[in-house]
C-alpha cells in the first residue's frame, strides 16, 4: 500500500497550487507590482488525474485569508490534497506579510504523505530564504515568493491591473520550492469560458511553460475576473503525457 501511495503523492505532488519548473538559479527577479490581494474564501477543487498509468480521483480544499484593515495586513493561505481511498496526502501552507510588492512570505510549510515537513524561511531582517532540506540560499530583493503563495501573488496582481492582463503580457516572480528556488514566468493566453460545477465561468487563461528545449512540466491556470480572479481550473501537463486537472466546484467568500 505505502508503494502505491507514494506513487499518488507523487502524482498529486503539484496540487496545492505549485509547480516545479528548470531555471537557472541567479535568474532572480525582483518584481514590484500593483497588487490588490483578494478577499478571504474557502475554495474547493475535484481533481481528476493520468499519472503514472494510475487513474486517480481526489479533491483539494484551499483556505486563503487576509486579516487585518492596516498596515501591516496578514495573510494565510494553506492546502490539503486528499486522493480516495488514502485520504489526506499533502498540506502546505504560506503565512505572511502584505507589503509594499505584495504578498512577502514568512514561511512556507510542506507535508507530504509518510514524510517530515519541509520549511522555507523568508528572514527580513537578514534578507534571505533559507531551506528545511537543504543548505541553499538566497537574498531577498522583494517579491519573492513560495510555491503556494505564487498564485495568490498573481491573483493579487491582475485584480489591481486587470486591463494589463492582455494575451501575450507576460509576469514574472522568483519563487522558493522545495530546497532551491527560481523564476517562475506567466504568459497570458487567449480568454476562454469554461464549463464548471458552477456553470459556465469566463476566464483568463494564463499559461506557465517550462523553457525551450526543457522536459519541466507545464501549468495552465484559469482565472475568473467575474469571481473576484480565483482561480477555477488548474491543469499541470508534463512532457511524458501525464496530467493533473482540478476544477472548482465550491467557493464560499469569507468577506
């Protein structure tokens, strides 16, 4: 059973809202964007993924929330992945500051099944990341950030441009995972509307490929300007064919 369930958390490894992708390591931008961070919600997800020659269904729940009326302002936003029969399979969770580039991380916590958690720590004072699993490190410039924070980061970003958010514009962020961070790059594509539990949702599609002549994975995100930007599909697509789909079928607007 621990064999198969390690191939499932693999398989749903990306689905708290990360993604690993190749960059080099020094390609660190310092993105300072207008951001507007949405209002607290509780999302839910059904995933349905092709992994490994394993067809698997699951679900996923993200609980964003932002407090307080003045600077500083806080935000949490924390994942749980389950696949069925498993149960609970992964939880990461960003916390942090909302500065003057944004959301600014504090930590970030990853759990997967059967393994110790991992942190990214987000040191202001020393202006550096430093990581739980390895000896790397780098300086913080401004606007970094984690792997879960990145989509509420973008999210926050489009809500306070969102006539900049044309096909072709492309955003850029420097990003922690795991034990090493790099530069994540979102290109937006053409806007589409989608089928979803919640009906028929118009969307902006943006687009995160992995570098040319690179086997990284890519990930499609699907924003919804008319639900306050969050996001109701995101789709992880590696180079062998496996993918990983989740369509929001719950949103509950905490505001």
């Amino acid at each position: 059973m621990f064999a198969t369930q390690s191939k499932i958390t693999k398989a749903l490894f990306a689905l708290g809202f990360f993604v690993t992708v190749n960059a080099m390591a020094d390609d660190h931008p310092s993105s300072n964007y207008a951001t507007n961070p949405a209002p607290s919600a509780q999302l839910h997800y059904q995933i349905k993924a092709n992994k490994f020659g394993i067809s698997l269904a699951g679900e996923a729940d993200v609980n964003w929330q932002v407090s307080g009326d003045k600077a500083p302002q806080r935000y949490l936003v924390t994942t749980e992945t389950k696949a069925a029969m498993f149960g609970k399979i992964l939880q990461a969770d960003s916390r942090g500051n909302i500065d003057s580039f944004g959301l600014a991380p504090d930590q970030y916590d990853e759990k997967p099944a059967n393994k110790t958690t991992m942190h990214a720590v987000f040191n202001r004072k020393a202006k550096s990341i430093s990581f739980s699993d390895s000896g790397n490190t780098y300086p913080i410039k401004g606007g970094e950030q984690d792997r879960t924070s990145a989509i509420w980061q973008l999210i926050a970003v489009a809500r306070a441009a969102p006539q900049q958010f044309t096909e072709g514009s492309s955003w850029e962020f420097f990003v922690a995972g795991r034990h090493d961070a790099e530069k994540w790059t979102f290109t937006v594509a053409e806007g589409i509307t989608l089928a979803t539990p919640l009906g028929n949702v118009a969307t902006v599609h943006i687009v995160k490929a992995p570098p040319p002549d690179s086997k990284g994975q890519r990930l499609d995100i699907w924003l919804a300007p008319n639900m306050e930007w969050y996001p109701v599909r995101i789709k992880f697509s590696d180079a062998d064919g496996d993918t990983i789909d989740q369509v929001l079928d719950r949103l509950k607007n905490n505001s």
